[in-house]
C-alpha cells in the first residue's frame, strides 16, 4: 500500500505539467470529470476542491490507473 510520503505532491503550475503530458485542457481535465473551462480555472489558480486534489493526486501518484478513471465514469 502506498503511504503518504510516497504519493506525489499536486503539481504547483497544472497546465506546464499537463503541457509536459503532452495533453490538452479537455483530455487531461476530463479524466477527472472536470470540463475544460473548470480545469481553466484551476490551472489560473482557483481553489480545486479537496475530493479532486486528493483524486489528481493519487492519480499522479500511480495509485489510481488511467483505466479505473474510464471505468469509474462508466457506471
């Protein structure tokens, strides 16, 4: 199990490490169920809500898959 110190921090510039993944606003925000203007906003420093921080960062972390996103936004 993965513990605190191993999870990764929240990046501190969201759109340079979504720019370094190689992903637009929508592909990379909508992974989390966010719409692109939402995921604008935080990237321009609006407070992104604790439940999402916490998800982007078990995400970024290699907790939570790519896949169990796509499949936890099907059901």
């Amino acid at each position: 199990m993965t513990t605190k110190s191993k999870l990764k921090p929240l990046p501190k510039d969201l759109a340079e490490f979504r720019n370094k993944l190689g992903l637009n606003q929508r592909d990379f925000w909508s992974r989390y169920g966010v719409t692109q203007s939402g995921g604008s906003r935080y990237e321009s420093g609006r407070n992104m809500p604790e439940p999402l921080r916490i998800l982007v960062r078990l995400h970024i972390s290699g907790v939570i898959s790519d896949e169990v996103l796509k499949a936890a936004k099907l059901k």
